[in-house]
C-alpha cells in the first residue's frame, strides 16, 4: 500500500544516482534505458515472477562511430529497451552487436542489485542477428578451456564480459541468431516476435548512432579480459 508505493518513489528518484555511481564502463552503457513506465521494482517483480524472459541486441556502426540497442521482452509484451553508444576508434558492426548484447545484460545484473535480489530472472531465450558473434559467445561454454583458448580472437574483451555476465544466470539461456531487416520484405506486424524485436533494438541502435553522435577514441578496459 502506502509504504511499497513510497518505496517506489524512491528507488525511482534515487536511479540516475545509482547509474552514475558505476565505473564509465558499465555507467555509459545504462545513461539511456527506457523502463516504460515502470519503477525498477515494479520491472523486477515483473521478471522474478514471469515463467521466462527473451533479450533482443542489435548493432549499428557508420562514420568512425558505433552504437547498440537492446529490448527486453516478457512474452509479446516489451519491459525494457536501451541504447548505448559503443567506444573504440572505428568500431565496426561486430563489436557493435557485442556491446549490445553486453549492455542488455549488465542492465539485467544491476537491477537485481538495485533492488536487493538475487538474480532470480527468467532469461531463457537471447537473439543476435550476427550469425559470428552468436557461435562464438556459444563456443565459450562448450568446455572448460574455451574462454582462454579464444584469448587471441579478434574483440575479446567483448567475448570475455559476455560470458561472465551470463554467467550471472543458474542455467545459460539460448543464444540464437535471427535474420535482421526482415521487416523490408514482410510487413512488422506480421513477423515472428523475435524477429520484431530485432527490428526494435535496430531502430534504438540506429537512433543512438545519428541523434546522440559521439567518438569516443578511449575504450574504458573490461576486467573480465584481464587485459
């Protein structure tokens, strides 16, 4: 009642605090998320009590920038969605689609942490539409000596922070490709859900790359590379 709805209030007044108070790394990814009306509590319980949960990543690189976008999803009904601009000098549409799938993820993790849970959410189901990023972030889960043996792949640090943030779930969700751009050829409407997603978290990528154009030359170091 009274009391949950002050709660409410603040943990939503304290937020951009909090999105602040984290290391450039991880701060610069979560500046833009969209909670659709929701209070990071009430996005919580919604996850925590759903049977499961789907997340969506795109990329978009133009012009010696880049940028990512991601769109959480409870069934049919979208939660959440972010966009972030990706740092390095020219990056490239690969490391875009990484840093999406990064900032989708570390947007999951400091939830649970903002609201004094554990990870208790249902993400059963990832989509890429880069048919490279999604075998190899799959690859570093077929065995032990994955993640040191792909050490020398081109976008490590990527790879290497995508797995450790998965790592934050009891069972590893399903991590497919899906075909992008689907909706030049069939109407939206119309689409299976992930590919409409995917069509979502490209228009947030793509308004990031042209409405918020930034180079950023220095790329903050990811502690799981160990570089």
């Amino acid at each position: 009642g009274v009391e949950r709805s002050r709660v409410l209030g603040d943990v939503y007044t304290r937020r951009p605090d909090y999105v602040q108070s984290l290391p450039e790394r991880q701060s610069m990814l979560l500046q833009r998320v969209n909670f659709l009306h929701l209070s990071p509590l009430e996005l919580y319980d919604q996850l925590s009590a759903a049977p499961s949960a789907t997340l969506v990543s795109d990329g978009a690189a133009d012009h010696l920038q880049g940028a990512a976008g991601w769109v959480l999803a409870i069934g049919t009904i979208r939660i959440a969605k972010g966009q972030c601009p990706v740092p390095g000098y020219d990056p490239r549409s690969y490391r875009a689609e990484g840093y999406g799938m990064i900032a989708g993820l570390l947007f999951i993790r400091h939830l649970c942490r903002f609201c004094g849970h554990l990870n208790l959410v249902p993400l059963q189901h990832m989509y890429c539409d880069n048919t490279g990023l999604v075998k190899k972030v799959n690859k570093l889960f077929q065995f032990r000596l994955a993640p040191a043996q792909a050490a020398l792949h081109s976008e490590y640090d990527v790879l290497a922070t995508i797995r450790e943030l998965l790592s934050d779930f009891s069972s590893l969700p399903d991590i497919a490709h899906v075909k992008g751009h689907q909706d030049k050829k069939v109407a939206y409407v119309n689409l299976p859900l992930p590919a409409q997603l995917n069509c979502d978290a490209d228009v947030l990528a793509t308004h990031e790359l042209y409405q918020y154009p930034t180079t950023r030359e220095h790329v903050p170091l990811m502690p799981a590379a160990q570089a």
